[in-house]
C-alpha cells in the first residue's frame, strides 16, 4: 500500500497539506499561532474553523507531507491522505488505525458539531455550526470499530473509530446541505498520480527556470498553488489565500506580489489576483484592507502600490489585455488614486498620509513608533509611480493624461521638498507639520 512519489517534502508545522481550489486543509495550526497535538481538518469558509481531529491509534507516528500525499508513518505501517478534488479527501490505512473526531466537544444552539448516521447512504455526517458546513465520512473499504455520540447534544465525544486490523479506506466531503452518494471513481494510487501531475505542471509554468540552484522553488510554487481556493463567499474569483493557516485572507497589496509571480505562467489566475480587491472597492474609491470568505474589512486600507505592480504585470503576461480589461483597469485604478488625492491630503496639503501603520503594509515598522498618522516618503513614491502608470494608461486609452502627469509631480516635488533632510527622508506629522520618525531607509 504504497502510492506513488508526490513531490518534496515539507514540514506541516509550517504549510498545510491542502490542494488549488479548496476551502479545507490538514493541519496542527487551529488558531493564530496555536499548534495542536492531531492534524485536524481545518476549513477557512466563515473563517478558520478546526473541524475534525484526525488522529492515529498509535500514538508514535512520523508525518510525512508532500503536495500529492500526507503519510502517517509508524515503521511500516501507514495512514495516507490525498485529494480527491478540491471538497474531497480520501484516506486509507494498512495496520495502522485512526480516530476521527470532531474538534469541538461541545454543540450549543449556536455552536460546535453535530453528528449524525444518514439513513440514506449509511455515512456518517458531522455538521458544523461555524462553518455552516457538513462533513460527510464514507467507509469505501473495511470498517468502523466503533462509533461515539451519534446524534449526541450538549458535550460529547463524537467520533469515528477505524481500527488497524485490516486495510481500511474512507472518503471525507466537504459540502453545503445535500449531494449524492460518495462513489469510489477512480483508485488511491491514481489520485496521488493526478495531484502530482497538476502540482507539476503548475510548477513547470510558473517556475521553468528551476534548477538544483534554486531548492525553494518547488516549494514556494505549492504554497502558491495550495493557498487557492475557488470563488466562494466574497471571493468572488480564484483566489491565492496568503496561508491556510491564520493568515488566510487576501489583503489589498499582497495580491499584487501574488499576480507578480503568476503573471508569466498562469495569467488568467494573475490577473484575477490583481483585480479582486477592486470587485469591493467603495463609493470613496478605497480599496478594502482584506478580503476572505465571509468578510471584507474596509478599517484600513494599503498603500497604493497597484500601479507600479500594474507594469510589471502586463510586462509578464504572455498575451496582452484586451481593451475592454484595460479601460476597466484604468476606471478603477482611477478612482482608488483619487482616493488618496481627495480623502488622504489634509486642507493646504500636497502629500498624502497615513492614518495607521496597517494602511503602510509594514504594519510593525519603527517609522511609525512615534506617531501613527504621518505622511511619509514610501506613500508619496507609490502614488507617484501610480499616477505616472495613470498617464501612461489614459494616453494609451486616448483620455485626458495630463491631471495624472501634473499631480505626480505635485507630489514628487513636495516629496522632496518636505520630506528629504539632505542625508536620508523623514517623516511628517500632517497636523503639527513637524517631522516624525525617521525612515529606516536612505536612498
């Protein structure tokens, strides 16, 4: 019971085994920067929600990850987990047992998971209040040892027993209310040869230059390929989560770096990346700090760094946008630069500012020790570099290009005025008009 070679390994501390387009992964992380003792099934739909524990019945076991197969191993005995597209998980077990049980000991009216035997199909069905998702386990080979707290309220342990004695096979589904019955379609063996083959022809795409120089790549190109999932919720296109663990939202610069890096091999799924902040761009024209499932936050922005990112996209796209995607573009980058030109600069000022270190994407960075709402040097370099792609696309369009042109400058010049001290720039209060903290960096 051996599958076929997957790819590099990885440790699963530090990246969750998941697969493009789905909402679940395998994991210890269950919270920020908390590790539980089991992998559990953990889904980011409403958010990230440890659902089912998933543990061996022996308590010794080394876990393996790689981007097609998840290997529990105690010698040569074996628990495996590959993907059976993007809701689905199947897992098998050769003298080796596991227990799968549900997260959350408690179910309250508004609360935990819920267990139950389908008079259907004879699967067992975990319903979670926090996903507002069901987690349907169908046995395709062997057999349960032991069931507990079926149909359980209140505290219980709710589990699912497979035991070690004999070759054993489930199918784990995520899903919304019905579906039908879970049929075993193809072999384990071929779903770990399909992973590996879309994981390598992802990597082949968008990392061809890869080499025995360059050990990360493969890597780097799983997290990237892992950390997708399908349009869901407010995620209104194929998205790259920045992890599947707690960092699982799309924040309104790096999708940038994301399209960036996607660009060359996978341009469809690059430029999705770009746009999706602006599919919940407001009436002021801002850009909403973070987008995932069930929530889009509009309490800080992100520095405007789309331009600059915009001409290094369209740089790497093999085939250039069409008209119609450029004038899209261009009105929403627009309306996202006027933002900063109307709602960011004080009475009397040319330089815009920050209202907190969140909206600088360095949210921690000592520029902002001394004062929170500063207008800085980064800010103005971003907004020039945007407007000048503005210009740049309004005469390429055949609109007006000279309100982007004579505004970069506005700024550039101020920029320089205001904020360079002669050796390195400084920061600005926009209320007192004194200089804040200085910039870490120096040209």
């Amino acid at each position: 019971m051996t599958a076929a070679p997957s790819g590099p390994e990885f440790g699963i501390q530090d990246i969750p085994f998941s697969y493009r387009g789905s909402w679940f992964n395998i994991s210890p992380v269950v919270a920020e920067k908390t590790y539980a003792d089991d992998l559990h099934l953990v889904s980011h739909q409403t958010g990230l929600h440890p659902v089912l524990r998933l543990a061996p019945t022996v308590a010794d076991t080394t876990v393996v990850a790689t981007p097609a197969l998840l290997t529990w191993r105690n010698g040569p005995d074996r628990v495996e987990a590959v993907y059976d597209g993007p809701d689905t998980l199947r897992i098998r077990g050769r003298r080796l047992g596991l227990r799968v049980a549900a997260a959350a000991d408690t179910l309250t009216p508004f609360s935990g998971t819920y267990l139950y035997l389908d008079p259907l199909d004879g699967s067992h069905v975990f319903t979670s209040y926090e996903t507002g998702r069901r987690y349907r386990v169908t046995v395709l080979s062997g057999g349960l040892a032991r069931t507990d707290g079926v149909e359980a309220l209140g505290t219980a342990d709710r589990s699912l027993h497979l035991a070690g004695d004999q070759p054993w096979e489930i199918a784990i589904e995520e899903y919304a209310t019905a579906r039908r019955p879970y049929v075993r379609s193809v072999t384990f063996e071929r779903l770990c040869h399909d992973r590996l083959a879309e994981f390598t022809a992802f990597v082949d795409a968008v990392a061809p230059w890869r080499n025995a120089d360059t050990p990360a790549a493969e890597l780097a190109a799983y997290v990237l390929w892992s950390a997708t999932v399908a349009p869901a919720g407010f995620v209104t296109r194929p998205a790259v989560l920045m992890s599947k663990h707690w960092m699982d939202k799309v924040w309104s610069w790096d999708h940038c770096f994301n399209a960036i890096a996607l660009a060359a091999g996978e341009p469809e799924l690059a430029w999705h990346q770009f746009h999706l902040p602006f599919d919940h761009q407001d009436e002021a024209g801002a850009l909403p700090d973070s987008v995932t499932h069930s929530e889009v936050l509009h309490n800080y922005v992100k520095p405007p760094i789309h331009g600059w990112a915009l001409r290094h996209l369209r740089r790497r796209l093999p085939q250039p946008p069409d008209r119609a995607a450029l004038t899209q573009t261009y009105d929403r980058l627009a309306r996202w630069t006027r933002f900063w030109l109307d709602a960011r600069r004080a009475p009397g000022h040319d330089l815009p500012h920050y209202q907190h270190g969140n909206d600088s994407g360095w949210d921690n960075a000592t520029t902002f020790d001394a004062g929170r709402v500063l207008q800085t040097a980064d800010l103005a370099a971003f907004l020039v570099a945007q407007l000048r792609c503005l210009a740049d696309l309004a005469s390429e369009l055949g609109e007006p290009a000279d309100q982007w042109s004579r505004e970069a400058d506005r700024i550039n010049d101020a920029m320089l005025r205001e904020l360079w001290d002669g050796a390195r720039f400084t920061a600005r209060n926009p209320h007192t008009g004194r200089g804040g903290p200085v910039v870490a960096c120096s040209t």
